[in-house]
C-alpha cells in the first residue's frame, strides 16, 4: 500500500523487513484488538444474565455496550492530540492495563454504576488502542504488504465478534459471565508480556510533525468513506447488541451460542477472503459485502419465524460483516492517511454507541422484529456511496496500483 499524502516518514519499515512481515508483532497487536472489541461487545452474548444479576432491565443492560463506545468514539480525537508525543508502545502498553482492570472489575461487581464506570475507562484506553493499530502496521510493514499487515492487525476485530463472543456466551451459560470477564482479564495480562516481548518501540510526533487531524476530512473520498463506517457500523449494532434478545422473540433463545458460532464461521471466512485480496478488490469486496448485509436484513425482516432461514441469514451477515474492518480501515488509509484514522475511530465507535443507544429504543417501541428493517433501512444508503464513490473513497483501482 501506498502511503497517502498525510502520511509521513515514521511510517517507513525496518530495515531489513523488505520481503516479510513481523507476524509476532502484528498478531499481538491483532490480540489487542480482538480483547479491545471482546470487552466492548462481550455483554451482547450474556445480556439476560449480566441484566438479572445486575438487578436492570435488558435495555439498560445494552447499554454497558453504549458507554464502552461513547467513551471510546468521544476521546479518540483528545486523546490522540494529547498524547502524540509519548512513546506509542508505552501508551499501548497502558492502555491495555486499564482494559485488564476494567474487565477484573466487570468480573467482581455487584453495582451498576461501578461497572459502568470502568466500561467508560475501558473505553477511553481502546480508544489509545485503535489510535496504533494502523500506525504499527504500516511502520512495521514493506509497502508491497502493508495492506496485508493491516488485514492481519485488525483482524482481530472480526475474530472477537466473530470467535470471541460465541466461546464467550457458551463459557457463560455454562460457567457464569463473571467468569468470562475474568478470562478475558487474564489473556489482556498475557497480551501485556507479548507485546513488551515482541513489538518494538516507537517514539512519538514532535509538534511540527502533527497533521491536524480535521484536515483529513478535506482530502477527496474520506467523507463518503467515514459515511460507510457510520451507517454500517450503526446498522450492525442495532441488531448484534440485541441478538439474544432477537432470538428469544422468535424462539430460538436457546440456541444462542450455535446462532453465534454460525456467524463467527462465515465471519472467519470473510476474514480470509478480505486478508488474500483486499490490495486488488477492495471495492468490489466493500460492494459484495453490502449486498450480503441487505438480503440477510431481508431474510430476517420476513421469515425469522423459519430457523432455516434464520441460519441463512446469519451466514450472509457473517460473510458481509467479517471483513468490513479491513476493507474500511484500507480504504479510510487510501483517501486520508492516518489522520483519518483517529476521525475512522471516533466515527466507528460513536456508531457503534448509537447502535446499542437506537437498538433500546426499538426495543421499547416497536419491539425485537424492528431490527431488521432497521439495518435495511441503513445498509441500502451504504450501497449506493459505496457504488457511486467510483473516484474517491472505494474507487475502481486503489491510489497503490496505478
């Protein structure tokens, strides 16, 4: 991948690294964000039982998935200016220690507010997370792989909605959530040694060398593609926040985590997929995508009643959604460089916010058939950017292949 024109020398490979990719270091920051995103969506797989034991209602319960999001969406931005001059594999190191509390916390408390409070801590350190995903793979990847070391990095994304949620929801029925955050507390601390151990050390911007961020949005193709993030980003969360829920009312509560592990499937292998051809295909892949999201909306909207076409369904969305990270943390790269990536994250995350924020309202208004139609509603916009943005934000050959 070519850098863009935001991008700056910091971003140059080791020597030495011209013909391969660190994977040690890109498969622990691929960890870090697979446990930053188990935190985050973990409660979606155990929200009847974080909801009993927590003495609330579900949809209050939801929104421990909402403050997670805010907080991250809301800093990413102050944080990134903040802290641009510190050492980034000190800050990395930092924040994953606030999301090993944070999750020590979740696993121990019997309080509402307590929990929520350090969900909205955990949140702000995945916010410092995202902001060294890319950065660290593009400065630890030769330009002829850098869309690959991105694939690699933010596959972790994916692998934790699409593994991490369903091993976690049969761990909790079958142990207790409190079990689960427990878990993903120990693995954050293991995370910790490996990324001391294998990702080098990086240091941060000297004031002349920031590019405001807000800058970025100005560049040809960022607008429509920080678009695509918000709309599919709310569309998926309105209805994952709330797929247990889903489930129940069409009485398949009891195969949760068989539903869960269908997507995690047809997740991974989207994952693949994306990670083998996102440099040559990225627009034809973001288009696929979409179009698999739609018709799984379609499928669930008319004939949830059928189990059969439920699983379908799930399979299609599995396979529209696995690769979605990949596919617009590139294209974001293409069209803004890595200013855009804080302006990515806060989009991302702010989104993701309002999914859990719309899918209580649904809930409580129109009930769990609503959600559907919700994505629906959002997912044919994406489409139609995605398709017309032919030029600038998912255009027909990547700025790295002319």
């Amino acid at each position: 991948m070519a850098t863009s024109q935001t991008e700056t020398s910091n971003h140059t490979p080791p020597t030495g690294a011209s013909n391969k990719l660190p994977w040690s270091a890109l498969l622990a920051l691929s960890t870090a964000a697979f446990i930053g995103i188990l935190t985050e969506a973990l409660p979606a797989g155990v929200l009847p039982e974080m909801a009993r034991d927590l003495s609330v209602s579900e949809s209050a319960a939801g929104q421990m998935l909402t403050i997670y999001a805010i907080a991250t969406g809301v800093s990413a931005i102050p944080l990134m200016v903040a802290t641009a001059a510190w050492g980034r594999k000190q800050l990395l190191l930092l924040a994953v220690s606030v999301i090993a509390v944070a999750n020590v916390v979740t696993a121990i408390s019997s309080s509402y507010a307590l929990t929520m409070t350090f969900r909205l801590l955990a949140g702000i350190a995945a916010a410092a997370v995202w902001a060294e995903l890319v950065g660290y793979a593009l400065r630890l990847a030769p330009p002829h792989l850098q869309g690959r070391a991105i694939s690699i990095t933010m596959a972790g994304v994916p692998l934790a909605l699409a593994l991490g949620i369903p091993v976690g929801t049969f761990l909790g029925n079958l142990f207790g959530w409190r079990l689960t955050f427990g878990l993903v507390a120990a693995l954050s601390v293991l995370l910790l040694v490996w990324i001391s151990v294998s990702v080098p050390a990086a240091p941060g911007q000297k004031l002349g060398q920031r590019e405001p961020i807000l800058k970025a949005l100005k560049l040809p193709g960022v607008v429509a593609v920080l678009f695509t993030v918000a709309a599919w980003v709310l569309a998926h969360n309105v209805l994952y926040t709330y797929i247990s829920t889903f489930l129940d009312e069409y009485g398949m509560g009891g195969q949760r985590d068989t539903v869960l592990l269908t997507f995690g499937i047809a997740s991974v292998v989207s994952i693949v997929i994306t990670g083998a051809m996102v440099d040559r295909k990225l627009r034809q892949l973001t288009i696929g995508s979409a179009a698999f999201v739609i018709i799984a909306a379609i499928g669930l909207g008319l004939l949830a009643s059928s189990d059969l076409v439920v699983y379908a369904a799930i399979v299609l969305w599995g396979l529209g959604w696995g690769g979605v990270t990949t596919l617009l943390q590139t294209a974001v790269t293409d069209a803004g460089g890595t200013s855009a990536q804080a302006l990515l994250v806060t989009t991302w995350n702010s989104f993701m916010a309002g999914g859990g924020a719309v899918g209580g309202i649904l809930l409580a208004s129109a009930g769990p058939s609503s959600f559907p139609w919700a994505v629906l509603a959002l997912m044919v916009p994406v489409l139609l950017v995605v398709v017309i943005s032919r030029k600038h934000g998912f255009p027909v050959k990547r700025p790295s292949l002319h």
